[in-house]
C-alpha cells in the first residue's frame, strides 16, 4: 500500500499539478561578483 502512495505523490509531482515551479532565489551577497567566461571544447585528438 505504501509503494503505491508514494507511486501517486511522484506522479502528481512530477506532472505539475502541484503548481508552477518557483526558482530559487539568488543569495545577494554585498560588494561580490562572480563571472565565468570562456569555452569547452571536447573531442579526441590523435
């Protein structure tokens, strides 16, 4: 019976009828900055 409850919350959760997502709000930390630039580049070379 449990397997089953818990099989009914992922689903509903996993659907979104629980609502829309809400993104984390960003902690503010006064005077930091922080910016990561560049590029990856994967592959094999030989």
């Amino acid at each position: 019976m449990k397997v089953v409850l818990i099989l009914g919350v992922l689903a509903l959760a996993g659907c979104g009828a629980d609502g829309d997502p809400i993104a984390p709000k960003k902690p503010e930390t006064p005077g930091v900055s922080m910016s990561v630039t560049g590029t990856a580049n994967i592959g094999i070379s030989g």
